[in-house]
C-alpha cells in the first residue's frame, strides 16, 4: 500500500508493543512506523494504527490474564487469512484466544477470536467453490 492509506482502523491499547507484535504475527502484517506513541502496521488489504492509551487511562485499569473479553464493543473488525486453524494457533499463542463456532457465509467461513487485551474480532477464511 504505497503512499498514505485511504483507509483503516486504529485500536487503543494497554500494551502497545505486544498488541502490535499480535496482529502483525497472526495477520502477516509489517511495521511502516513506530514510536512510543503508536504503530503503524498494514498488510495489502488494511492499514492498522495500534495506539498506546495514555498513561492516565492505562493507569487505571490492568488486562488479565486471559483478557476480559470485550464482547459488547460497538465495532467488531474481520480480518481474511489464508487459514483459519493456523491463525487460530498464532493467536492462542500470543495470548489470545479463538472461540465458539465457525460460520458459515457466502464464499468465506468466520470464526470469532480476541486479542490479548479482549478485543473481539472475526478471521475470515475465503473457502472455494465446489
């Protein structure tokens, strides 16, 4: 994606170092920037900036481990990887953690997960078809 992106998502984070290296491992995504404030990470479908809550906020809360999940947050994101179950391991790996069923939808599958700070989100595995 060369130049300034048209679009992506950021997500404020506890630990701004591990959840970059989170979504940058199990998505197959690089680095363009980082500084201590945030990170820019982007694959050839999404720009994403891993923002470091400020101290004041951060402060007043800690993550557990496993993470609270954050089930009722207004905007859940869907990342497609080539497959679901070798996501699945990067992400328990990191502290994450995949679950319920998978779903099917029209050409793809979804499997909810959530990162080692309790975000929510969905992979999406593109299936072919038969």
């Amino acid at each position: 994606m060369p130049g300034p992106a048209r679009a992506g998502a950021m997500i404020y984070a506890h630990s701004l170092t591990r959840l970059s290296d989170f979504y940058q491992r199990v998505l197959s995504m690089k680095r363009l920037h980082a500084s201590s404030e945030h990170h820019v990470i982007e694959s050839a479908d999404l720009q994403l900036i891993i923002h470091a809550l400020p101290e004041a906020i951060a402060s007043t809360f800690s993550i557990s481990t496993p993470p609270a999940v954050r089930e009722e947050q207004a905007i859940k994101l869907f990342f497609t990887v080539p497959s679901i179950a070798a996501a699945a391991e990067q992400v328990r790996a990191l502290g994450g953690e995949v679950f319920g069923p998978s779903y099917p939808g029209p050409g793809f599958t979804v499997r909810n997960a959530y990162d080692p700070e309790g975000n929510v989100f969905q992979l999406r595995q593109n299936i072919d078809p038969a």
